[in-house]
C-alpha cells in the first residue's frame, strides 16, 4: 500500500511479509534458554519462542477478522496477547514483549499488579454490581472520597463515575451546559477525547476518526493548540509571547462566538493521540485566566496523562493551575473499566436524574482503582516515572543528535512523544518512517504504538526498571537506524 508522506502512519497496514524476527545488535540469542539478552542488563531477558506473529497468532487473526469490527488493527503489527506481569506481556505463542505503551495507557501499575489482582479477586466474592446510581454502596463513595483528596483544588468537590474515557467526557459536557445554562465550548486542534458521538465533537486529531460521522453534537469551537515545533500561526516561542491564546480572546471570543454563551473549554493538559504535545508551561495558566474573566469553566481531559504517568497526578499540576473539572479513565481502574468526572461541588448542582450509569463504578472497578492508588502512593511510581522518564529524554535527545530523522523529543515523566521528519531543517513529516519504526521494534520485542501523524510514544508502566528501559530504548535506536538505512 503507497501513502504519501503527509499521511498518519497507522494508515500503513502490516506487511506480513516483513514479519521475520530481527535482533537488535546489542542483544545476543542464547540458542539453550531461547532468551534475549543485553551484554549490559544481563537481568533483563525476554522468551522468544516463534519469529512473530507465530502460528497460534495467525489463527487468531484470522478469526478475528471473520467476526470483530476492524478497530485500529489493521495498521498495526498482529500482536496477540495472552497475559502479562509487570512492564512484560506474552503473545498467545509464548513470546514476551517489553510493553512500551501499557496497554494503551491503562496500565500504570504494569499487568496484573498482585494487589490490584487480590482486590478485584475479593470484591469479586462479595458483589460485583448494584448500581449506585439508583442505591449506595461504600466503595463508591470510598474512591471519591480519595480521588477529591489527590485532585488540585482546596474546595469541595463532586464526582460522576462512568465506564470509559469517552463517558467521563459526555459527563463532562452534560454538566458544565447544565451548571452553566450556557450551549457553547471551546475545544482544541490535535484533541482526542473520544469517539461517542458526544465526546468524538471535542475530538479533533484525525479525520478518520470524524468522517461519515456528522453532524456530531453542535456548539464545539476548535482553536489551534500550542504546538510549539508545529506552530499553527508560524511564529517561535517565546518570541510569539502566546499568541495562540490572544488570539481565542482578540478573534474567537470577539468576532464569532460569544463568551456569555460559552459554558467550557476541554483540554488535554499533555496531548495524547495528538502526538504528545507539552505546550510551554504558562500555557494554561493563561488560558485559565482568560476563561475565568469570561466565566468559562476550564475542564481537563487527564485520562491519558493522569494518574501519576507524568511524575505527578495529573499532567495540569505541572502547569500551575487548579481546573474546575477533571475528566479521567484509563489508569484510573488498574485495567478495569472505569470514568470519572471530578468537580467543584457547586459545578455538580443538576438535578437528580439529569444523567446516570448503570455500570459505572461498579464495586470491582472502585476497589481496583482504590488498590492502584495505594500501588501508586506505596511503591512511589510518580517519584520512578520522573526518574526513569529523566533517563528515557536524555537518552533520546543522544540519540536525536546522531539521528537524520528525529525532529523533536518531548514529554513529562512517562509520557514521551518522539516526531520523525524526512529533513530536520523543513520538519517534512514521515508518518512511514514513525511507522516502521515501531514495526521494527516489535520484532525486536518491544511493543511500542504511535501517536499523530509521524510520532510514536514511550509510555511504559510506571513499575519499570533501567533495566528494561534501556532495553526498549537499545531496541527503539536500533529500529530508527534501520529505517535512515532504508530497510
């Protein structure tokens, strides 16, 4: 399949012709044990069984296609996971992966953590559902009680819990219209809130994701967001002096939507899907500040850069400034299933009714998220992804420095976006190069995904040692040399 260089590289579709196993030249096969090691992290070693996909893979593939919608996995590798423990998940034939990605962004506390595994597992014994929408139970109330404490904000506050990512968005919008009596939003370019038809309205990072789809829900405004190497308005920080955000006041707010009709503006603190875009660090502080002379509410999307993944809570806390409603999911359930939108009291002031769940924050998905928060806190993984995240960019920018095609290298923590170009100097974007780079890791055994048109993300779980950082980062370098080589 030929694309052209200005399209997203998921939009390749695997080559299963290319699948053959290759080994970084640091790691050496030991033919008695069938591990791979480093010369440098003789601890780190990885089961290879079968060159990926192996034949029981194959199968499953092949089945899936017969009866499951097509989701992203087309234009990704046949991965086809069986279990995982830690920052390492086995294919169904028996390889292990380095999971450089953790699931998605869901599994901050690694794979089947042994104390999220015993909380699900004893819940489980006592109930597994009554919807506290209808009733009560304790452990609802438990987990809002501790998410209230760990949010910013030294005033009350309220939460709704729901099911996904894209739910505590829809919660999100329903309740800041509600409070606010006002039908307008502010969203932004390069967003990814989600794809129900409500929260796919605030989404803006791929036309894929929106085509065929209109009219999505009305009254969503999109300004550009500050992409700093991507400049919308071409100008160079901090010569611009933030213009992007003069820019919503002097020409969004004054020429075409009225602010007295605005009742929200939604942003991702870090982008995620977007490219993992960090904006400059008085960014939302201004932002806040303009919506607050106009009496918007500021809500954060924090379901991808929450929940410790940047060295802190949430991703806003690096920014200085204390939002009125924070959406979260992913993480927060310890991989199981679970939004919440968390608010100023005053915010949560509907009537009983206006909206409701009957399977969010169901007594298992609260105890898991209660016992990843104790994981969290106990095992200091913020205080691990800031160092290991320190490690990873320095790292990269080494690497970026001998590179043809690395243009930028950003991130908090453990959340670290890289962007391939064709020319350093034109920033061309190469969405096949991004591509082929994470292909080329995952027979290397690393499980990497992309994120924008021509990045791929490093976002393991925050359990992960130097050990296996190091081994990602050895295959990641080797897999973007193949790649300026042209293989």
């Amino acid at each position: 399949m030929q694309l052209s260089s200005n399209k997203a590289f998921i939009r390749r579709p695997f080559l299963e012709g290319k699948s053959k196993l290759v080994v970084p030249r640091s790691l050496v096969q030991s033919p008695k044990r069938g591990k791979l090691n480093t010369e440098q992290n003789k601890k780190l070693s990885l089961k290879r069984v079968v060159d990926p996909p192996g034949p029981k893979a194959k199968a499953v593939v092949a089945r899936d296609k017969a009866v499951l919608s097509p989701y992203n996995r087309p234009f990704y590798y046949p991965f086809v996971a069986e279990k995982g423990s830690g920052c390492i998940i086995e294919d169904i034939d028996g390889n292990e992966f380095l999971d450089f990605n953790s699931g998605l962004g869901a599994m901050n506390v690694g794979h089947c953590h042994p104390e999220v595994v015993k909380a699900i597992e004893n819940q489980a014994k006592r109930l597994l559902h009554y919807s506290y929408t209808d009733f009560y139970y304790r452990y609802a109330v438990e987990l809002a009680e501790k998410l209230n404490e760990i949010t910013p904000g030294d005033f009350p506050k309220k939460v709704f819990f729901s099911g996904s990512g894209a739910e505590s968005i829809e919660a999100f919008a329903k309740v800041t219209r509600w409070h606010s009596k006002r039908p307008l939003f502010i969203a932004y370019t390069g967003a990814f809130h989600g794809r129900s038809m409500g929260a796919l309205s605030f989404t803006a990072s791929s036309i894929v994701q929106k085509a065929r789809y209109f009219p999505t829900m009305p009254g969503v405004y999109h300004v550009p967001y500050a992409y700093c190497y991507r400049c919308p308005y071409k100008m160079n920080f901090p010569d611009c002096d933030y213009w992007c955000v003069d820019f919503i006041d002097d020409y969004v707010l004054k020429k075409y939507v009225p602010p007295q009709e605005v009742a929200a503006s939604l942003i991702e603190p870090i982008q995620g899907e977007g490219g993992y875009v960090v904006p400059p660090k008085d960014y939302l502080k201004r932002l806040k500040k303009l919506f607050d002379k106009y009496g918007i509410l500021f809500g954060v999307d924090e379901v991808q850069c929450g929940m410790g993944r940047t060295g802190k809570w949430w991703a806003v806390e690096h920014f200085d400034v204390v939002p009125d409603v924070i959406c979260s999911s992913k993480a927060l359930g310890g991989g199981i299933s679970l939004g919440a939108t968390i608010g100023r009291a005053d915010v949560f002031d509907w009537d009983a009714g206006s909206h409701c769940t009957t399977l969010g924050g169901t007594p298992v998905a609260c105890e898991a998220s209660l016992a990843t928060i104790r994981v969290i806190e106990n095992e200091k993984l913020m205080e691990n992804a800031t160092k290991q995240g320190d490690y990873i960019m320095k790292r990269m920018r080494e690497i970026q420095e001998r590179s043809e095609i690395i243009g930028d290298v950003r991130g908090k923590g453990l959340m670290i976006g890289i962007e391939i170009v064709k020319d350093k100097k034109t920033k061309a974007k190469h969405g096949e190069g991004a591509h082929d780079i994470i292909h080329n890791a995952w027979r290397k055994g690393v499980v990497a995904i992309g994120a924008g048109e021509n990045c791929f993300r490093i976002a393991p779980p925050l359990v992960i040692s130097r050990e296996q950082v190091d081994f990602g980062i050895d295959a990641l370098e080797e897999s973007i040399k193949e790649v300026e080589k042209g293989k």
